[in-house]
C-alpha cells in the first residue's frame, strides 16, 4: 500500500502543496494565495488543513508535512519569528493547530532548510557530506547540512544568512537578492521598481544592455562575497544555490566562478562544488516529506 503525505510550502505570496509518498514522489501539484496580509494567519493555517482533509479523503495519507518562511522550533512546531511579511504568526504551534484541524500528525520546518533537505534528498545535494544550501530571490535564506543532518544553531537561527553583513554595514540580501537588483537598474534608469523585473533585467542584458550587465555583475560580485564567507567559515563540500535567482544558472554561473575564484584560495576554491538547485519549485515540499519522515521514525 503507497503511504501518502500532505505536503505543503507556505511563502509570502503563495502556498505550494501536493501529495507526496514516502518514496519522494510528488504529484497533485498546485497553489493557493497565501493571504496572510489579508486574512490572518488562522484563517491561512484553515485553508491549508482543508486540502489536508481533502487529500484524506481520496488517499490514505500519514500525516501533513509543513515549509514555511520564518524561524521555527521545529521539535514543538512554533513559529518563533515571523517578519514583517507575515504578521500574527509568531509564537503559533503550527502543529497543534493543523494536527488538531486535521486530526493527522504534522511536521514543521524552515522553507530553506527543507529547500536543503529536498537536494540532499532527491536533488543536487546526493552523497554531499557538507552541503550549504542558499536561496536567491526577494531575500537570500541559508541551511547548513553535516553528515544529512541539518544544523539549527542554538536557537533554530543557523543559516539566516541573508543578515550577515557585506562590508560595513550593508546585509547581504541587501546587495545580492533579486529585490536589490532591480531596485538598482530602476534607480539607474530611474524609473519605479514596480515597473521593472528580473526576467526582463536578463533578458534585457542577454541583449547586451549595459546597465542591466553592470548591475547583474555588481549583484554576482556581491553574491560571490558572501559564498566566500560562508565557504571560509564551513568549509561545505557542496554549495547549492536555489531560488529564483537559478533560473538564470546558465547565464550567471561563468561570472560566478570567475569572482569565486579571486574571492576563495585554492584549497577551497578547488574542492568545493558550486551547483544549482534540482528540483526547483518542489524542493521545499520533498524536503518537508523528508522531515516528516525522519521526525516519525524517531
């Protein structure tokens, strides 16, 4: 009999979820508006126990395994800190509430931690002893995973990332996410952000526009600094990057290299594995199914 998982990756503006067996096999992919702006974050946590139900009806289903953007004490399955994108959500037991809605057993854990998971698991990250996982896109996230296990930190704060500081007081996500890039060309062309995207930046520099090549190659610059931090302090075997930003893997990842290997000595530069994210948009729920599965068995 084929064991099923609700799964589900719950970010800013939208919520993955699918159906998943015990085996990493994904299906009934789809999203809903995450609303939580709008609606709250009960009202969110209702929506996402519904189709939980609704997978319980017409499969037999072991539990509901949950992505989610924040910081989360994973054990108790509280959010500890939500941001500014997700208002009420801090101090909620993400698992009492949706084990309780749904009366299935329910795992929670960091978006990028199982973006990480999700690659160690089924993606670019096999046979990685000591693999680093960012995610470029608005914000950058971080996960550090030893011998298949992710590190959490003292306080489920390890790989935030995306706060570690780029020259003197700059953050990183400041300087090399997607929101920086294209706040930059639009300051350049000095126009409104709003009318402008990362799709159009690269496509308008494949076409050889200079200030979308300046401004792409300063955020590569950036970015490359802080792999190089990340790579000095961890030494990773592997670093994989995911997000948005890999999408333009084939265009970006020459001038990567290139900065990399100014910005990293030999013995690091040489023996660590640069790569990008496999399983793109399913990442997150495999690496949910993965922690459900783990978090079961103990």
């Amino acid at each position: 009999m084929i064991v099923w998982i609700s799964c589900f990756d719950i970010g800013g503006t939208t919520i993955k979820y699918g159906l998943c067996n015990e085996e990493g096999v994904l299906t009934e992919r789809s999203e809903i508006p995450t609303e939580i702006m709008e609606n709250g974050p009960h009202a969110m946590l209702m929506k996402v126990a519904d189709i939980a139900n609704i997978h319980k009806s017409s499969h037999d289903v072991a539990g509901v395994a949950i992505a989610t953007a924040g910081i989360v004490d994973t054990e108790s399955g509280t959010i500890l800190y939500g941001g500014n994108n997700f208002p009420g959500y801090e101090g909620i037991n993400i698992k009492e509430v949706l084990t309780s809605m749904s009366g299935l057993p329910c795992s929670v854990e960091n978006d990028v931690n199982c973006v990480a998971l999700g690659e160690y698991w089924k993606g670019a990250g096999q046979r990685s002893r000591s693999l680093f996982c960012l995610t470029v896109g608005t914000g950058i996230g971080g996960a550090a995973m030893i011998d298949g296990k992710l590190y959490h930190g003292a306080s489920y704060c390890a790989g935030e990332i995306g706060f570690m500081k780029i020259g003197s007081s700059t953050s990183f996500e400041g300087v090399a996410s997607m929101k920086a890039l294209i706040e930059n060309v639009a300051r350049a062309r000095q126009i409104s952000p709003k009318d402008i995207d990362g799709k159009k930046i690269f496509k308008q520099a494949k076409s050889g526009d200079a200030v979308a090549n300046l401004a792409i190659q300063r955020m590569v610059d950036h970015l490359a600094a802080g792999i190089a931090n990340i790579c000095y302090l961890y030494n990773p075997d592997m670093v994989i990057i995911g997000g948005g930003v890999s999408a333009q893997m084939r265009y970006i990842r020459p001038m990567l290299m290139k900065s990399l290997e100014k910005q990293l000595i030999p013995p690091i530069y040489e023996n660590t594995r640069i790569t990008f994210a496999n399983l793109q948009n399913d990442a997150g729920m495999i690496g949910a199914v993965y922690h459900f599965l783990h978090e079961q068995s103990m």
